[in-house]
C-alpha cells in the first residue's frame, strides 16, 4: 500500500494553513512555493479539499484558503479519504476458490463459520491503520513540531 503524492502534498499544505492560522488565508502561491510543486497541481488538490469542506477558498484579490474546521478537527484519515477515495483496502478476489471457502468455513464439516480467515486478519489491520490515522490531526502535528522547535530553543 503506498499513498499517492497528492496525499503529502494535501497533509503539508493543511499543516501550512494550520500554521497560518492566526494570520489570513494563504494564496495558492504561497503554498506552492512553500511545497515546492505547480500551482495547477496543488489546486486540484485544493479544490477536493473544499469540495470535502476540509478547507474554504476566499475570493478575492487577497484571497487563498483557510482551514474549514479547526485544525483539531482534521484527522489524517479524514485528508486521506478525500484524496486516496474511501473504498476497502483489502478485497478477498479468490472468492470462488476451494481454498476460500474452506477458510470461509464453508466447510460441511465446520457450518458455523462464514469470514475467511486472510479477510479476517487483513479486515483487522485496516481497522487498526484507520484508528491510529484517526487519533492524529493536523493540530497533533503543529503541537509536536511545537514542542520541537521550543526543546531545539531551549538547548541552546
């Protein structure tokens, strides 16, 4: 499994506006200096952010974008989902197999089970993955890269 770019791009551009917070929006120039990539690329990447209502776009002469939720409302998964698509990670595709179903327990020698086993295990790993990128906001990130930057201040 390996996340497109469009991802990172989405995960550091929210940082970015989290960031930027306090002050105003953001221009799609800033943020595409700031990332290092097109401006065209990113606001495609933009534009499915604020049609998901992760961020808003202010019109204008000075306008760009800004967070749509507090950053601590914005959990990776979240960002994830909008870019990457919400469809299951695992798909059992040897469904018709003898080995399927006899880790399906559709076995006549075993009736009460009916969850393939490799779908069990593989079912359960997404779960965990979505849980821990759940537990993790942009404003998780702005905190910890906080507590870095006070701890590198503070050794010298």
């Amino acid at each position: 499994m390996q996340f497109s770019k469009s991802t990172d791009y989405a995960l550091h551009a929210l940082i970015h506006l989290g960031h930027s917070e306090r002050c105003n929006n953001v221009g799609i120039k800033e943020l595409s200096s700031t990332l290092g990539v097109s401006e065209s690329y990113l606001s495609k990447i933009m534009s499915k952010l604020r049609q998901d209502g992760i961020v808003r776009a202010v019109p204008g002469v000075n306008g760009g974008y800004e967070l749509a939720r507090t950053a601590d409302q914005i959990t990776f998964l979240d960002v994830i989902q909008v870019i990457e698509g919400r469809q299951q990670l695992f798909q059992c595709s040897n469904s018709s197999s003898r080995q399927h179903r006899l880790l399906a327990g559709r076995n006549p020698q075993c009736p009460e089970k009916n969850e393939c086993l490799v779908e069990k295990v593989m079912n359960g790993a997404e779960q965990h993955l979505y849980q821990y990128l759940r537990e993790h906001t942009i404003q998780s990130v702005l905190d910890e890269a906080f507590k870095r930057c006070s701890h590198e201040a503070n050794k010298k």
